[in-house]
C-alpha cells in the first residue's frame, strides 16, 4: 500500500534529521538528547508498529466495506477536489482524536508515553503513542461513508504524520505571523508538549492549528512562561515497559480503589486529574483563576 511505502521512506529521513539535530545539539552545548531516553523513544516506535498491525489491518477491511455501501462512492474518485476536501476532513478528525486521546484517561493511558520525555527533540516525535493504536482508526469510520477510499484515507494519515514529524524542535522559533496563524508550527507544539499548567492539553492540532483557535483549545507559547517537558510527574525510570504501561497500571490502581460503579466509569473516561476522593487535578481545573 502507499501509505506503507511512504512510512518506510520517511523513516530513514527521520532517523537522519535526529541525528543531525543530535550532533549539532552536542557541538552547541545544548544538551536536548540523553540517550536512554532516546533508546525509549525508539522502542515506543518499534512497539507501535507491533500493536499497529491487527487494528489497522482490520481498519483497512472496515474502510473498505463502509466505501462500498456508500451512496458517494462513484461521486469520490479521487479528484483534485476530492484530496483537498479529504485534507481538511481528515485533519479535523485527527483534532479530535488528538483531543479525546488528552480528555478520556482511558485513551490518555495509550497516548501518554508520546509525552512522558522531559525533552523535545526529533526522537521524541518517534516516541509514538502505542496503546492509542487500539482506538485510533475508529475516529476515521466516517470519512468513506462519505465516499473516500482506504488508499485516499491511509495516504493522506501518512502525510498528516509527516508533517507533524517536524513540529517537534526547539530549534525553530517562531515561522511568519501568516504561517503561525493558519499552521501547526514548533511553537505551537512545544506548548502540546509543555507541563506548565497554562499549557496543558492545548495545541491538539495535526497540520491546521486553526481547529485549536475555533473550539477554545489553543494557548500561544509565551516567552515570559517557557516550555517545561514531561508530565506532571515525570517517571523516573527509561524502561521501555515502565515508559509504555505505567499510565495503565495507575488507572487500573484507581478503578480498583474507588468502591462505586460509577466512580470506576468516571475514571475511565474523565480527562486524567479527576479524582473520587482527592484534589480535582483535570487541567481545566486546575487553571481556574490563572492570569490571562
């Protein structure tokens, strides 16, 4: 498929562009690689591409089916119109799978280690959320309902997840005011990235950050509040199985704790922070009376 071709083409370009960023991070003195975080990254990367592989064989199947039974199938045929409609589509559709993976603790459990680095830098852009492949392709069940096909659909995902690739440096600072204003850029995402209250589960965006600006998620990187990496509490351990299962294990802790039905539903799927018998952590909450 070319999706998978154009995943096996990049990857080498990504390898070489954190290198790159590597060895002029260490020449500068910018010590924003530490190599057993990066070894982490990287097994994140080899483990989704493990866990990838049912869920997204059986989202190519479900894709399929649902183009077949849709009335639009002989109106989309993979026209110019179609691919920049199909752009703008399926960018939303990642803001909102984006969104959800930060609002539902369940989903954050699968997408937590993408953000569990206390550095941003290329490697961290592998360090790819792997539990959220169990869920991912279920936000895009819509879209060839509407007549786009599983080639249309898996391409343009591919070059959606390229471009993000880049976003994740330091090294950029801020592109023209046009760019910033319509386009996912650095800044914006050094703020996804960012553990400062100001900042948390802002910038969901995957190309077009105007889906941030439009439904109030959106925070501007701000030199008089820089950027912090990691979580709210970070792990102390690189290992690849502590790094991918902690959030989980904590989740499951909670269930198991809380003695009603549905304060174990609530833990599942409130945005991480909620708590049936302690301090309200959700971001939300906690940036209630912060100076605009």
């Amino acid at each position: 498929m070319l999706s998978d071709q154009l995943a096996a083409l990049a990857l080498p370009l990504y390898l070489l562009a954190m290198v790159l960023e590597a060895l002029v991070a260490l020449q500068q003195q910018r010590y924003q690689y530490q190599w057993r975080d990066t070894f982490a990254s990287l097994s994140m990367l080899v483990a989704t591409g493990v866990v990838e592989i049912l869920p997204k064989a059986l989202a190519l199947s479900a894709f399929v089916v649902l183009h077949e039974i849709s009335p639009l199938r002989d109106v989309v045929e993979r026209q110019w119109w179609a691919w920049v409609l199909l752009f703008f589509l399926d960018d939303i559709t990642y803001y909102a799978f984006h969104r959800a993976n930060h609002e539902v603790r369940l989903f954050w459990a699968g997408h937590v280690n993408h953000h569990s680095s206390e550095h941003l830098n290329f490697g961290t852009a592998l360090r790819q959320g792997v539990g959220e492949r169990l869920h991912k392709y279920l936000f895009w069940l819509w879209l060839p309902l509407l007549g786009f096909d599983a080639l249309m659909l898996m391409t343009m995902m591919s070059l959606s997840l390229f471009y993000q690739f880049w976003v994740h440096t330091q090294w950029v600072d801020r592109l023209p005011d046009w760019f910033e204003a319509v386009f996912n850029t650095p800044s914006h995402h050094r703020v996804h990235h960012a553990s400062n209250v100001r900042y948390l589960d802002r910038n969901h965006a995957g190309v077009l950050i105007v889906w941030d600006k439009w439904f109030g998620t959106f925070a501007a990187e701000r030199p008089e509040d820089p950027c912090v990496y990691g979580l709210t509490t970070n792990l102390t351990s690189y290992n690849p199985v502590v790094v991918l299962t902690h959030e989980y294990a904590a989740l499951a802790r909670d269930v198991a704790r809380a003695k009603k039905w549905g304060d174990r539903w609530r833990y599942l799927w409130n945005a991480p922070g909620w708590s049936h018998d302690g301090e309200d952590r959700r971001a939300n909450v906690l940036r209630q009376g912060l100076p605009e």
